[in-house]
C-alpha cells in the first residue's frame, strides 16, 4: 500500500454533467430460459407539442430485459398498440403469448408539466393488476420511466424493483501525452445520465455510498498519500477526514450514515478504525499484528466483516462494532476476501480463489455453502443491489477492464463495457 506519488496531481471536481448517451453499454449474456413474457406498448405522446425527449416504454422494456426475468415482446410483432383500456383486446395477447401488458400515455399536466400515466394488465384474467399517474418534466422522463420499471417488477415478482438506482465506479483512461486520467462517475443503472464526481493524474478507488446515496466517500492519492475523502454529489462539496501516515484505505458507511469504518495503519500494523463522523473521532476495532482491511457493516449495524489474513491467508472475519473477538467466517479454500453483506443479512458475497482464478461467489451465513456465481479468471471488487436481485463486480474482457452483474442465483449474467477507457471498482447505490 506504500507508495511514492510520482506525478502532481491533476484534480477537478466537476458540477453536473450529463452524457448524451450512456457510458455504459449493457448487454445481457445470460438469462433465465423460462423468462415471463410480457408486452410494453409505446406510449402515446399525440397531444404533446414537438414529441418527447425519450422512449419512455422503451426505457421500460430495457429494464425489464435486464433484470433477465422477464421477455418483452418485439413491437414489430404487436398486432395493434392500446393506449387506453377500452382500447385493449386481450384474445389478441393471449394469441401472443403474452403474459402481461403494459400501456400507457401523456398528456399535458399542470404549470407546464406532463402527465404520465400507466396501466399493468394480467392478459389472461383480463383485469388490471396496477396503474399510476405520474407527474413529470421533460427532463425527468427517463428517472419517470424508471419507476415504472421499479413498481411493474415489485407487482409481478413481489421483490422491490432497483432500476431507480444508480452505480459509482473508477474509469481509467490514458491520454495522447501517455497519461492515464482516472475519474469517478456516477451513472444510473441503466448507463445513462452519467456525471463525474472527481477526476485525477493520480489513482481513485473504493467508492462507498452513504446510506442515503446523497454522498460517496473514496480514496484519494493526491498530496503524495492516499487519503479519504467523503463528497457530497449535489453540491460537489467534499470533505478529507484526518490522513495519517502508511494506510488511509477501504472507507464503508454504517447504515445510519454516523459512522465510517475504514483501515488504518497510524498505529503500526493495518486495522480496522470506527470514524465517528458526527464527532470526527477514531475508535480502533482490531488489535492483530496481521492486514485487517476491507470492512463492511450488516444491515443492522451490529457487526462488521472484513478481510484478514491473521491466519496466514486472506479469509473473512466478523466481529461486534463494540470490538472482542473476531470470529472466522469463511473455511472453504485459500482465499477469500473483499466481503460485503446482503441487503438482508443472509447471505455474503465474496472474492473467492478457484484453482488460481478469482470468481464471485456467495456465503449462507447459516448453512455455510458457497455459491460460486462467476467463471472469470480475475472477477473482483463485488457490490449488491439493494434489493439483493444482482451483484455488481469487475473483470477482465480481454485485456481491458469492465463492468458486468450476475443475479444472486447465477442465472442472469450481463457486461457493462465502458465507451473508451477500463472501468473497475463498481458500488450499487442504495435505494433513494
């Protein structure tokens, strides 16, 4: 972790910045073969002057796609295109095949807003399942469209929908002067609306969100020294907590956003500190001659896994955030390491060495199986989505670094290429 910073740093913290398209260009490798059909008709939009900026039923149909759960169906092969439900014919759907439809419109709404509306039908009960009417400015549609996404998926599979979420990762881009330029961006998750949080000449890494996703902190290398910084994405506004010599690293956030636990080797060897951040005062938790990095913290705040290798070898332990003794919590092969819980508190996911390789695997904490989810030679950096639906890792395409997300069960596989540059050290966002 020493390092001697070679090049001055080159450091901006940008406002807003909103791409045309996205950064991110998904595509979906695997899915689930038995996949629900359903139909998403394009919303009629006649009464609005000079159209809409986006597709807002197509936005839909993506989500929905990735989430691998779902199949919608081509509209080439729509027999007609409802907007209203005395204009829906349900022997034609069911002709199709089709499990469930959605349709929709807008319409002018008031003080120069729009008025969104959407209807979910079951196709062979006949009968609506949900509907909404959503206010919206123009340049909300897509986060609108979302949400639609968000309450179809929580309708049809009783899990609360994530596409409203966003992700933070590290790019890393290299110049014509032979310079690599690292930036941290924040995108939706879909890989669009991306902004830039902070770009540098020096390395950034391990984005953490806070837990009401009005903040990220990270690491920084600027002034010769890794430091944290906390960065409040609003405003732009960023904040360095106290940085010590040696080891300033693997800033997470507590659930209630009081306190961040992070490694620190101010006293010698590599531990894990408790950051009051209303106070701004450190508390050691671990007190061990060996590497104790890479904390995170359960969903009830309680306790708190991290990567050690007081055994001899890279394994996961717990403890209480009051300290005592660490327990071990992985036994199966040699390596295991940069851990984080499940949205639930179930489950954890993991680096996990197969036969020199690292993939992404999971952890029931209470049966003790590993799941291993991914067959990449060097997968890393995993982070859930707050629903606990799909996890979020990198990994090598080649000899590049990109993005991809496997649904906790393996079955749903998808890549997430960046448009130039490698991406890696990806954070889903929590819920808004």
């Amino acid at each position: 972790m020493k390092r001697i910073v070679k090049i001055a740093l080159l450091l901006s913290i940008m406002s807003s910045f909103s791409a045309i398209g996205a950064a991110l260009k998904i595509e979906i490798t695997q899915g689930i073969s038995s996949a629900q059909p359903i139909a998403v008709v394009p919303f009629s939009s006649t009464q609005i002057v000079g159209g809409l900026p986006v597709d807002i039923a197509q936005i839909v149909s993506d989500d929905l796609a990735r989430s691998g759960r779902f199949k919608p169906l081509s509209r080439f092969d729509m027999l007609n295109k409802p907007s209203t439900a005395e204009q829906v014919n349900f022997r034609n759907w069911q002709s199709l095949g089709q499990d469930n439809l959605v349709i929709g419109k807008v319409t002018p709404g008031i003080n120069g807003l729009l008025n969104v509306q959407f209807q979910l039908f079951d196709v062979y009960k006949g009968e609506q399942l949900t509907g909404f009417s959503i206010p919206a400015s123009r340049s909300s549609l897509r986060g609108v469209a979302h949400r639609i996404s968000d309450l179809i998926y929580e309708k049809l599979t009783g899990q609360k929908g994530a596409f409203s979420t966003r992700m933070a990762y590290v790019t890393s881009t290299r110049g014509a002067s032979g310079k690599t330029e690292y930036k941290i961006q924040v995108a939706d998750a879909d890989g669009y609306d991306t902004k830039t949080i902070v770009t540098s000449s020096e390395p950034l890494m391990s984005p953490s969100w806070s837990p009401r996703g009005d903040k990220i902190s990270y690491v920084s290398y600027e002034g010769q020294r890794s430091s944290i910084y906390t960065q409040t994405l609003k405003t732009g506004q960023r904040e360095k907590l106290r940085s010590f010599k040696g080891i300033n690293g693997a800033p997470s956030w507590s659930p209630d956003g009081s306190q961040l636990a992070l490694t620190l080797s101010k006293d010698g060897s590599a531990d894990i500190y408790i950051y009051n951040v209303i106070a701004r005062s450190f508390r050691r938790l671990t007190r061990s001659y060996a590497i104790d990095t890479e904390p995170d913290w359960s969903p009830d705040g309680r306790q708190i896994i991290f990567t050690s290798d007081r055994g001899g070898k890279p394994q996961i332990y717990k403890m209480s955030v009051n300290g005592g003794k660490a327990g071990r919590v992985t036994f199966e092969g040699s390596y295991n390491a940069r851990a984080s819980f499940s949205p639930d508190g179930k489950n954890i996911v993991m680096v996990h060495r197969v036969n020199g390789q690292y993939r992404i695997a999971t952890l029931d904490l209470k049966t003790g199986f590993t799941n291993i989810l991914t067959n990449g030679q060097l997968d890393e950096s995993p982070s859930y989505a707050p629903n606990g639906s799909m996890i979020l890792y990198s990994t090598n395409d080649g000899l590049k670094s990109i993005l991809a997300a496997v649904s906790s069960d393996g079955k749903v596989r998808q890549k997430l290429r960046l448009q130039g540059g490698e991406v890696r050290e990806p954070a889903w966002s929590p819920f808004k």
